[in-house]
C-alpha cells in the first residue's frame, strides 16, 4: 500500500497527456527500446557503452529485423537518492517503447516493475535483487545474475574453509537488506550462520564507517562479508587498512561489486589495490570463448560514446546480450503476425489530477514477453535462455583472489553441480552432475597479511563478558578441588588441568571461578549441573560423572580422572639377555625352589628305591634318577622317569 501510495503522488508529476491512440505498421520502419542508467556509475557507463554497440550490430545485421531499425532512448537516473531516480524513471515512462533495458539499481526496478506490469512493457533488468522475481511481476525479465546464487557461492565458499560464523556488512537499501537475507538462509543450509550483521546509509558519514568497523572488529568473527556499492565499499576498505584490519587472521569478502569495478576500470589507484590485497570477491562466470566478439571492439566503441576509461565487464556482457534478446524476440514478434501499438487506457477514476493518460499501455506486450521468455541463442555472455522462473540457465561465478595489482582466478561455482572447483563450468554440463563433497577444490589463497596460511576465522570477543565458572566446594577429598581459605582462590587437580588447558589457547579467555557449596559437606552435583541449563553458569569444573541423562544437554571433556581399581608398581630399567627368566625371583628364591626339588626327589626315591626298580642300581645311576624325577615335576612330565645309560 505504501508502495502504491507513493506512485500515486510521483504520478501527479506527469502533467504531459499524449494522444489517445498510436498505431504503427506491422513492420514498422523504426522501433524504440527504453534504458534507465546512472551515466556517473561504473556499471552504467559500460552498459552505456553496450548498448550502443549491440543496436549497431543488430541494424548492420539485415537479417534480425529485415529492415526495421531498433533505436534506444537512454535515462539518466539517480540510484543513491531513492525517491528522485523514481520520480526520473517514472517520467521516462511516458515514452512509448516497447522494452526496456534496465534499471541497473533494485531500488528503481522494484518500482518500475510495477508500472511495466501496467503498461504491459518488458523490463529486461540486469539487476541482482533476489526478491524481485517473474511470479510477483511478470513483465520483469532478469538478463543478469541472481543474488540467491551468488550468495549460495559465498556459502560454498565458507563451507568449503570450515568457518562457521560469519560477519555480513551491507547497504542499507532494497539491495543490501535482501542480499543478506539470502546469504543467511544460504549458510543455514551449510549449518553456518551470521553472528552478527550491520548496515550503513549509502550517505553514511567517515565517523559513522569508522565506528561500524571497530564494532566489528571487536567480534568473534574474523570472516567478513561485504555487500554494498562501488563507491562504499572502496571506502570501507580504505578504512579498514587504516584500521590494520587487513592483516593476518582477517577474511574479506566482496560480492561481484568489487570485480566488476576492477574490470572495469584500466587504472586502479595504486592505495586502493593496496587496501584489497587478500580479498576474495565473485564474478559472474563468462566464457572466454563467447566474449572476444565484444572485447575486440570495446576499445573504439568506449572511445566513440565518451567512455575511453572504462573496459567492459560481466554487466556489460550481459546488456549486450539483453538487447539483442529483444531484437531477436521482437523479429518472432513480427513473423506471428504483431504488431507495435499503444492505448491511452489509464484514467485517474477519482477525479484529481494524476494525469494517468500520459502513458500508454503497449496493446501487444504479453505476446512480446512470450517471445522474450522464449529466446534460445548463444550470446557474448554464454548461452541466453531463461529457465521456468526467468532466470538465466546455468548460472555460475568466478571465485577471484586480489593479488598484487590484479586478480588471480582460484575456482569456479557452478549451480549445476552446487560445489567449488578448478574446472570451469562449461566443462562439466555435458557430464552428469557431481555433488560429492570429495570432489571440491580451489587453488591456494594468498589471504590479507600475504600468507597463504588459511585463517581460523574467529577469535574471542574482546568486549565478551566472563565466563562464570562453577566449582563444587568438597569437604572430602580437597585435593581435586577445593577453596583456598587463605586467598579466597580455587585450587586443585581439576583447577590446574583447566589453566593448562587455558595456556595452550592462542588467545586471552576472560573467566572467573564461583565455588558452589559452603565446604562443610559435598554439593549436590545435579543442581550444579542445573544451573548451567538456567545459565546461571557457563560452565563447571570438578569431580563431575558423567552420565547419561547429563550427555543429553551437556558437553564434557574427555574424561581425565579415571575411578576403579588399579595397580601400582614401581617403574625399573630391566636389561633383556637369555637369562630374563631369571628375573621374577630373587636368588634365594631361586635357591629355596631348587632345595624344594631336590628334598622331593629324595623323598620319592627313600619311598620308591625298595619296590620300584626304576630307582635301582648304581650311586651315579640312582643320583640321576632323583634330579630327572625332581625337575620332570618343574614341566609338568608326569610319566615314569626313564634313564638311559651307555651300554
């Protein structure tokens, strides 16, 4: 309602009435497209530029449109001040085209795709807002990339280096509030969320960017997002440089804004490439295959329409691509029988002033459209054809390293197949797609601070509270745990396996132990453990079991004081030679089990000598059958000796 409200007064401007009724040939000799540009802009200037180009080569081209000239009238507009580029888009409506290419902002494009549904007239729009779709209006076609797979990029991305939580700045606007809005629901599918996010006017003041990049700073997060305009984010940049947040352990990240402004542009100030070096940024993926038709003219067109300084980039692939998908679409047109003709149908029912008869409703534009939708022909920017929701098929990003005084490309993202790889996009749609994890890979980074040591990507809190630690005050067994009367401090086994712990950490941790219990009997351990579900304490240390209904809610570490019954002994250096068998007793032991065998053998022998004849015969023989009898016990042969004499 807002919305509409708001047309209704930016409506009441247009104080210019047209003729009631315009009606052209079938082939009519001159057709006119629209265009909505911010001329001062990087991406406007190139799509300036590609523009023009694409109608030259499209009535050079006899075969297009057979003789009918496709002319564009060109709007400059103002994408930083919302209500005056909708009010100078608006008033561009009076026009009587049959399409328009563009607005390069979402801000304008959400408006002015309102009014194409009225007029019934094609928005061929490059921009990447994700909320502005086909289903909500119709006439709204998307010729460039979508926000919600650049951002299911950016999650692949954050996915694939096992962060976890990231930081998200943006613009506050149409843009920047839905961008973030798709990067989060992107990482929700990765299990990784935004810890923290922030946005800025686009008029924000260098105080006010100051104070949000020291509020980030003091964040665990070190991953950081940027998505926000051209001239914004070189600023923030350009502070955080200033404010050494540019260094080792940062990760900076810039949606497809920072590419296209760096290839766009032939001399890039030497300070501001210092203040990017490290940063991963997108770009929508073209092949190279497809594009050197436009790159080989670029220099003299650029020249011809007062854009010399501006090389072409993926926007400006794409506006080509756009107008020659309403040429190609407007010469089916003409073979089914269409024909260009506008109506002055709008009148102002309530009787004021609005003036709604300055416009004109294209009579045939629901044909028009069918035939956009349906174009299928191999452009500059790949293959240009639109899927069942209107997008653009196989669509797929650059991920680009800022090194020195250019771009390195690391990998590809491809939604074909979902995953990040070194294989470009084209390679793999005649193969079925991939979606194994194990097949993911991306060249090495050379990350800010130039190392190409990955970062961990996060980092304790400075402004973080301290932690509470509960410690059970024992009355028994002191040693693991207990309260130092004297200091008032905790002590014990458990108190110093934690500090260990803590000293391994590469960063301070901010704690403080609360004893729970008075001392002179042992706390109940299960209302300890409540009150860290009531989060009265962040944590607990001691003597504390671990069963199974506290794993259910609780984490603990792995077990380091084991209960139940051991054995202690003595640790001995022990020299392994043949007679280690002798090393369990003691030589008097050994002497003692020898005498035992050997009063054995008598016995036996004393017992045996008269009736048995194995125990006959001589001294010598008689000896002999004693000692093999005793040490036949020692293996356990319990058989009648037998001796054996020479004969």
């Amino acid at each position: 309602m807002e919305i509409a409200f708001l047309m209704l007064l930016v409506l009441s401007l247009l104080l210019f009435p047209n003729g009631i009724c315009k009606s052209l040939a079938t082939r009519p000799p001159v057709v006119n497209i629209g265009s909505i540009l911010q001329f001062d802009s990087t991406t406007g200037g190139v799509a300036a530029v590609a523009i023009h180009t694409a109608l030259e080569d499209i009535n050079s081209d006899p075969t297009v449109l057979n003789g009918t000239t496709l002319k564009v009238q060109i709007k400059d507009t103002n994408c930083f001040d919302g209500f005056l580029g909708m009010v100078q888009a608006l008033q561009f409506m009076e026009t009587d085209v049959i399409a328009i290419v563009g607005p390069q902002c979402s801000t304008i494009s959400h408006i002015i795709s309102y009014v194409a549904n009225e007029l019934r007239v094609p928005l061929m729009s490059f921009a990447s807002d994700a909320t502005l779709s086909s289903i909500q209006f119709p006439f709204f076609v998307r010729t460039g990339p979508n926000d919600l797979y650049q951002m299911a990029a950016v999650a692949e991305v954050v996915d694939y280096n096992h962060w976890k939580i990231v930081t998200a700045i943006y613009i506050d606007n149409v843009y920047g509030r839905n961008g973030i809005a798709a990067l989060d629901d992107a990482l929700a599918l990765k299990r990784c969320k935004i810890s923290y996010k922030i946005g800025f006017p686009s008029n924000a003041k260098r105080s006010d960017l100051i104070n949000l990049l020291v509020s980030v700073s003091s964040m665990e997060s070190r991953v950081i997002i940027l998505h926000t305009g051209t001239e914004p984010g070189l600023k923030l940049f350009s502070m955080a440089h200033q404010l050494n947040m540019m260094g080792n352990g940062y990760v900076w990240i810039a949606t497809d804004w920072l590419s296209a402004y760096l290839d766009a542009n032939s001399s890039v100030p030497a300070e501001t490439i210092s203040g990017l070096q490290g940063v991963l940024t997108l770009r929508p993926h073209i092949p190279n295959s497809k594009m050197n038709n436009l790159v080989s003219k670029w220099s003299t067109q650029s020249k011809k329409y007062n854009y010399s300084d501006l090389r072409v980039n993926t926007y400006g692939f794409y506006v080509y691509d756009s107008v020659w998908a309403v040429a190609r679409a407007l010469d089916a047109f003409f073979d089914d029988g269409g024909r260009i003709s506008f109506s002055n149908d709008l009148h102002d029912e309530t009787g004021g002033t609005l003036h709604l008869e300055a416009m004109s409703i294209f009579d045939m534009g629901n044909k028009l459209l069918e035939k956009i939708r349906k174009v299928n022909f191999s452009g500059v920017s790949g293959q240009v054809q639109f899927d069942p929701v209107g997008n653009l098929i196989h669509p797929a990003y650059d991920i680009i390293n800022v090194i020195g005084n250019g771009m390195r490309t690391i990998g590809f993202w491809s939604n074909y197949s979902g995953l990040l790889s070194t294989v470009s996009p084209e390679a793999l749609y005649s193969k079925p797609p991939n979606t194994s994890l194990v097949d993911q890979h991306l060249y090495d980074v050379i990350w800010p601070g130039e190392t190409a040591q990955r970062p961990r990507g996060w980092v304790f809190p400075s402004n973080a509270k301290q932690l509470k630690i509960g410690v059970p005050n024992r009355f028994s067994f002191k040693e693991i745990v207990t309260v130092d009367n004297a200091t008032g401090s905790m002590k014990g086994y458990c108190i110093d396996v934690f500090t260990q712990a803590l000293a391994l950490l590469p960063y301070p941790v901010s704690y403080k132990f609360v004893p729970f219990g008075n001392g002179t009997e042992n706390p109940n351990y299960d209302k300890l453990v409540q009150m860290i579900e009531s989060n009265e304490f962040d944590a607990a240390i001691g003597d504390i079991a671990i069963t199974m209904r506290r794993t259910v809610t609780f984490d603990f570490t792995q077990p380091f004081i084991e209960t139940g019954l051991v054995i202690l002994a003595p640790v001995k250096e022990h020299i392994t030679s043949s007679w280690a068998f002798l090393q369990p007793f003691s030589l008097e032991m050994w002497c003692v089990t020898g005498l035992f065998f050997l009063i054995v053998g008598v016995v036996i022998w004393v017992l045996e000598h008269r009736i048995n004849d194995d125990f006959r015969g001589s001294v010598c023989q008689q000896i002999i059958t004693i000692f093999s009898f005793s040490f036949s016990t020692l293996f356990f042969a319990h058989t009648i000796p037998r001796v054996l004499l020479p004969s």
